[in-house]
C-alpha cells in the first residue's frame, strides 16, 4: 500500500474511471483497512493511505519533511501498479 490520490491518478492514466477506484477506496477506508485524509503536502483533493505508508510519511514528517511529496507520489504509483 502507499498513499492514492486523484493526482496520482490522472498521471497513471488507467483504464478504470477514477469514480470506480474512489468507491473501493472509501469501501476500504469503511472497513479500517485504509485511512482517508491529506497526507502528502502539494497534493490536492482526498488522499488514501495504508498504514506502511502513514508510518513511512510520519517519519519524514518528523526529520524535516523536505521531500514528503516527492516519497508519497512514489508510494502513490506503487499502489496503484498493486491494485489499491
């Protein structure tokens, strides 16, 4: 998992509408699996993250946070590549 946003989502260019893949978001975020928030600075709209990722933007966070967009737009492919 990483961090899943609409931005991440328009670079990836899917073939499934963002629509689709917001629904199974919020479903996941329902359940606990995932939380819904802002977590990468720079980063517009609802943002979707799973718990290495927030761990991950947490310690950034705490050294200084300079490349904090840069780490979850990275994370944001990788989840997206996995299925999130």
């Amino acid at each position: 998992w990483g961090v899943v946003s609409r931005e991440v989502y328009l670079k990836e260019r899917l073939a499934v509408p963002w629509r689709e893949i917001l629904w199974a978001l919020r479903r996941l975020e329902a359940r606990g699996l995932i939380r819904g928030g802002h977590f990468v600075a720079g980063v517009t709209g609802e943002q979707f993250a799973g718990e290495e990722a927030m761990t991950l933007l947490a310690r950034v966070r705490r050294s200084g946070g300079a490349r904090q967009s840069e780490i979850g737009q990275q994370i944001g492919r990788q989840a997206l590549a996995l299925g999130a």
